[in-house]
C-alpha cells in the first residue's frame, strides 16, 4: 500500500508491475466507513477502459481482493467495508468469504434484500396485520440473480425468525416462495440448479397439485399460486406483463402488492400507472427507481414507493461503528428492516404508503442505527465505541440510545466566512 496525498493508494502486486499512464487512469473507489471519517480507496489501472488484458477470475481475482481487505484492516483495524456493484457470481462468494472474519457488508446483496423486507412486511401491515404474519404470506419471485436470492435468503431468515427459528421453522418458510426465472419456475426437477436457488426449488408432488409443472410460465405461476406479493427482481423491463397483472386479480390477499424493483427506470418490470389501472386501486406498489404516484381519481392516490438503499445502509454502518461490533451479522441486518418497516405510521401504511419519505432520512438513520446498537448488544457481538464499552450502552434505555446516536451523527455545518477587501 502506498499513500500519495494523504491518501491510501493499494496496487496489487500484479498491477505494480504495469506501467500506469497518469494521463489515462482509472479510478475505481470502495467506500469505506472509518470510526471518526470516510476514505475512498483508490486501486489506479491503466488507460481509460482498464488493463489491456482479460479480467482476472478465479483464484488471481481472489488473491487481490483478499490483499485488498487484509491491507485495509491492518492499517485501520475498526473500518467498516461496503461492498458495491460486484459481479453476481463474486457478490455472494465474497460475502461468505470475509463476512465471518471481517466488519463488511455487500449493499447490493444485503442492502437491497433489507429494503424489499422492509417494504414487505410494510405490505403486510398495509392488509391491516400484524408484522408476526409476515410467514403466511405468498411470494412469487421474478429473478433469481444475486438480488433475488438475496432477498430470497433474507425473507426466509424473516420468516423463520418469527417462526422460532429452528429447522422446521426454514422449511416451513421455502414453502411460501415461488422463484420463476428466464427458464420459468424453478422445481427440483430442474437439471443443473444454482445451488443459491435450491432450497427455493419446488417440490414436484407440490406443484402438480397446484397444475404446474417445472419451467411454468410466470403467468401461469401467478395464476395458479393466487399470491399476495409479486416480487421483481429480473432486470426485464415490462416483465409484469398486462397478462401478468390481470392474473394478480384473482390474489386472494386484499391488498396484492407488486414490487417491481429492478433498476434503472428502464428495466423495472411495470410501471404504477401499469399496476393500478390493471390490478385496481387496493394494490400496493413498491419500485427500485423513482415514479410519480398516480392520481386514480375521486381524491385517492396510488401510492408509488422506492425502495432505496439508502435507507438502510447509513444506519447499518453508523451502528455497527457505534457498537464496536466485530462484524455485521445476520441479526442487525434484520433488526434494521424491521425497525424500517415501522417507521410508518398505521395511517401512513393504510394509505398504501410503506416506504418514508427520504426527507426524513436524517432520524430513520438515527432509528436505524439504534436498532442495530441494540441487535449487536443482544448477540453479544458489541466491543463499544470509545469512551463507551458495552456494559455502558447496555445499561442505555431506548430514549437515551437514541440520543447516543444522534450526538454521534455528522452534521453538515458550516461557519459563516466573510471575506473584507483590504
């Protein structure tokens, strides 16, 4: 590691050896969360679209990410990495691979998969149920890339949770899911299945109740499985086809949602105009990308809701430094949606309205943060940030841990200058 402008500059021991052009560089930058401040890593490659060489892969692509983390925690042991923007087939691998061992989150994997279970059990709540039925819910879900299986992994780990948490908890909750992917639904009849997908794989007797079978269209799987949630997570743009929506109809839920989460605008697989004038004005609509709600007429509005990322990942990351917790677990992630999720008052999520608004991103930070403080004292995981050790912040009740929180949040001001001419 070398440090050029007071800045850490990493170089691989294979990119050391490249001449590096200073006048076409690159600079690709990981955003890294220091106790008192924030860095970007900069790992310099040469000319404009990178080395003139294949991308590395396999164990030479491990080796200099596994230099990169190695480097960064010795020389600050207390960082926190996000993970932004990997190919899927490294995102999951890597998670695994330094998740145990180092303080790091992957924002697109487990980002994303907390702000869909935030806006799910949002949907719940909107049917007028307690978040605890979350279980009994029907799931249909269009992608199974690393986003969807992310979400896949984390909505199960909800739904276990509040199921008791023990083997038969797991199982019971795959039964709710229903992944449909380029092939169509993904059944254990399935040659050659990702093994991130398979415990999702339905069952060949199941299905055949049902009257489907494997590769089932998504039409087909929607009308068949009647569901109370459409979750997209394809990339493919229009994938809620009007034949799709108008298969929605027939949910047996009384408020259907459609999560159509894919990004950008483009590639979202309907629109809410789509999903209010075909499903009718009870759905509940939830995007990754920005729409505008749809006036349905007679005073009512259709609620458009992003899931942005960036309702979570600030707070995850403030908390896990503000409890010196060792890594992120499972458990904080999960304390971070659910906190999310009920943010939203009871008339708010009524209204269809299950996502704030990011004006309010300054305290849903601050609740966030709490949220995981807390989740990392129960699992025995906090170390304590400065002058407070974990028996301190144990003893903080909830209004008292929120105000630790927000005397330990950056605020943007500045002192007024004034410039005289002499």
């Amino acid at each position: 590691m070398l440090v050029k402008n007071n800045m850490p500059v990493l170089l691989s021991s294979k990119l050391c050896k490249k001449k590096i052009d200073e006048r076409k560089v690159a600079l690709l930058y990981l955003k890294l969360q220091m106790r008192d401040c924030m860095f970007n890593i900069f790992i310099l490659l040469s000319a404009d679209l990178g080395l003139q060489e294949h991308r590395l892969e396999g164990e030479e692509y491990l080796a200099v990410i596994d230099e990169f983390m190695e480097a960064v925690f010795t020389r600050w042991p207390h960082v926190i990495v996000q993970f932004e923007d990997f190919q899927s087939k490294w995102a999951f691998k890597l998670l695994q691979r330094y998740r145990h061992n180092y303080r790091m989150f992957n924002d697109d994997v487990q980002g994303t998969a907390g702000v869909a279970i935030a806006g799910l059990l949002g949907a719940v709540r909107a049917q007028g149920r307690p978040m605890i039925d979350f279980p009994k819910q029907k799931i249909v879900v269009a992608g199974a890339g690393s986003a969807g299986v992310g979400v896949l992994n984390a909505a199960r780990k909800t739904m276990a949770r509040m199921l008791g948490n023990n083997e038969s908890a797991f199982e019971s909750a795959s039964r709710q899911f229903w992944v449909v992917d380029a092939k169509g639904l993904v059944t254990e009849d399935r040659e050659d299945i990702d093994p991130d997908v398979r415990p999702f794989a339905r069952k060949a007797n199941e299905i055949s109740r049902q009257g489907l079978k494997e590769g089932a269209s998504l039409v087909e799987v929607v009308q068949q499985v009647k569901p109370d949630v459409l979750l997209g997570l394809s990339a493919v743009g229009g994938l809620f086809s009007t034949e799709v929506l108008e298969a929605l109809k027939s949910s047996t839920s009384t408020r259907p949602a459609i999560f159509a989460m894919s990004n950008p605008t483009k590639n979202a697989e309907c629109t809410p105009q789509e999903a209010f004038s075909i499903v009718g004005d009870h759905a509940v609509y939830a995007s990754g990308s920005p729409f505008e709600s749809v006036d349905l007429g007679n005073g009512k509005i259709g609620h458009s809701n992003q899931g942005n990322n960036m309702y979570l990942f600030p707070g995850i990351g403030l908390g896990a430094l503000l409890s010196g917790s060792r890594i992120i677990t499972d458990g904080m992630l999960q304390a971070a949606a659910e906190r999310l999720a009920a943010y939203m008052t009871e008339e708010e999520v009524l209204n269809g309205v299950i996502y704030p608004s990011t004006s309010r991103i300054r305290d849903i930070t601050k609740q966030i943060a709490a949220a995981v403080v807390k989740e990392a004292l129960e699992e025995d995981v906090a170390e304590g940030y400065r002058d407070m050790d974990p028996r301190e912040l144990q003893r903080l009740n909830e209004e008292e841990l929120l105000e630790y929180v927000e005397n330990n949040m950056w605020s943007p001001e500045y002192p007024t200058l004034v410039y005289r001419k002499h």
